[in-house]
C-alpha cells in the first residue's frame, strides 16, 4: 500500500469536519459529534481501500518478471522477447470429442420409429344440458341478461 496511516487519519478528520457541519445546520450537537464520529470512521476505512487499490495498480503482480532459478537461467535477450511476446498468444487446447459428437449424430436402431402417436385430449364433462327442459334454458338466460 502506498503512503502510512497519516494520510488515513487526514482523510478520516477531513470526513469528521465535513459531516458535522452539514450536520450541524439541521440537528443538536450531539446528534451532529455522533454522524461526524460516523464519518470520520467511513473516510478512514475509504481511504484504506483506495491506498490498497492505487498501491495494486501502481505496482501490478505480473509487472515484475520473476528471474528462474538454477542452470538454465534465461538470456537478457530471451526475457525481452518473452515480454514482447507477452499477451499476443492464446496457447488453449480443447479436449478432443469426436466420438461423443459421432454417436450424437449417427440414429440408433432402437429410435427409427415413434412410439407413441398424438391423442387429442378429449376430458369428460362435467355437466350436460341434453336433459334440461328448453324453457328452463330459456328463463335463465333471460334473468342472466336482466342482470
């Protein structure tokens, strides 16, 4: 991380100072100490997060080549072509499925056919009317439309 704690306690009190006099205007003073104390603490957790993510981005993991160790330590050369390199390659090998995509593809013996052909569905009724009087149909109908 970039800088020391100084420079969280500056952020933290320059939180304190703005939240308590915005909150001052509206509210008691104890009210106003309280979300300052609140603020205060906000800035200084918000300024370790931004020392961490300046600290990440100034100095990057991959930006420093780790040197191998042993006989076969690389040229000069070497590394400056790995660098050149670097990012410009795409080394990714997919597994070979031929023989699943075959057996996919090729119809088996026992799938030639269909089993089962489509039935429309044909539910059972629940009320009939062949056995009401025509005049009764008649006179329901009649104090459905009145209504």
């Amino acid at each position: 991380m970039a800088g020391n704690t100084k420079l969280n306690l500056w952020f933290g009190i320059v939180g304190f100072v703005i939240t308590f006099l915005v909150s001052f205007g509206n509210n008691l003073w104890t009210t106003s100490l309280f979300r300052g104390i609140l603020g205060f603490v906000v800035w200084f957790l918000l300024a370790f997060v931004l020392r961490f993510i300046l600290g990440i981005l100034a100095n990057p993991a991959g930006a420093v080549p780790k040197m191998p160790t042993g006989d076969d330590v690389p040229t000069q050369q070497e590394l400056s072509q790995d660098d050149q390199d670097r990012g410009s390659r795409f080394d990714v090998v997919t597994p070979d499925q031929d023989n699943e995509l075959h057996d996919l593809l090729t119809p088996k013996p026992a799938d030639s056919g269909p089993k089962d052909e489509f039935a429309p569905l044909n539910p059972p009724k629940l009320v009939s009317t062949k056995q009401q009087d025509p005049e009764e149909l008649a006179k329901a109908v009649r104090h459905l439309t009145q209504k």
